[in-house]
C-alpha cells in the first residue's frame, strides 16, 4: 500500500455511536424543550440550563447556557454559550420600582 493511501485512510473521521444513556438524555431534553414551546406559543426562543451529556461527545463547562430557537413547530436549533452575567431578577426589578 502507498504513503498516500495510508494517510488518505488514517484522515478518515471515526464514526463514533452516541451511548444509550446519552441518547435517552438528549431524547429527555429535546421533549422538554418541544413541551416549552407548546405552552409558550407565541416565544421563538428562550435560554435554559445546560444539562451535562446533551452536547456529547463535547464536554461543555457546567455553567453553559442554551438558548433554543424554534424554527418551526417540530424543528428548533440549541446554541451553546457562557452566560455572561447572572441576575436576580426580582432584586433587579425592586431597584428600578424604587
């Protein structure tokens, strides 16, 4: 075999088969996410919690936000991120009423 066929084969991405924890974890995840968006018809998106294991095989920092976009009923996109401030919103709203 060439040099050239060996590294074309070792370039080759390995599939990798998600684990049926991680698979029933997402599965969990994406169910609650429709059901949000059942309930709230009228928000597109909205910005929850990260649960560890759904971005498998990445492994995020445990304060990772998700903001999750209904693009149309039935098909929604998550975007990872940091939150970069953290608020109470009832302390926050009392100031400004004040």
């Amino acid at each position: 075999m060439s040099n050239r066929r060996k590294l074309a084969q070792r370039k080759q991405p390995r599939h990798v088969t998600m684990p049926p924890a991680i698979s029933a974890l997402v599965d969990r995840q994406m169910l609650a996410d429709a059901a949000y968006f059942r309930q709230h018809p009228d928000v597109r998106r909205y910005a929850r919690r990260y649960v560890p294991g759904e971005a498998w095989p990445n492994v995020l920092p445990p304060d990772t936000v998700v903001e999750v976009t209904q693009m149309q009923p039935g098909v929604r996109s998550r975007a990872f991120g940091r939150a970069l401030m953290v608020a109470d919103f009832d302390k926050v709203k009392d100031q400004v009423a004040a």
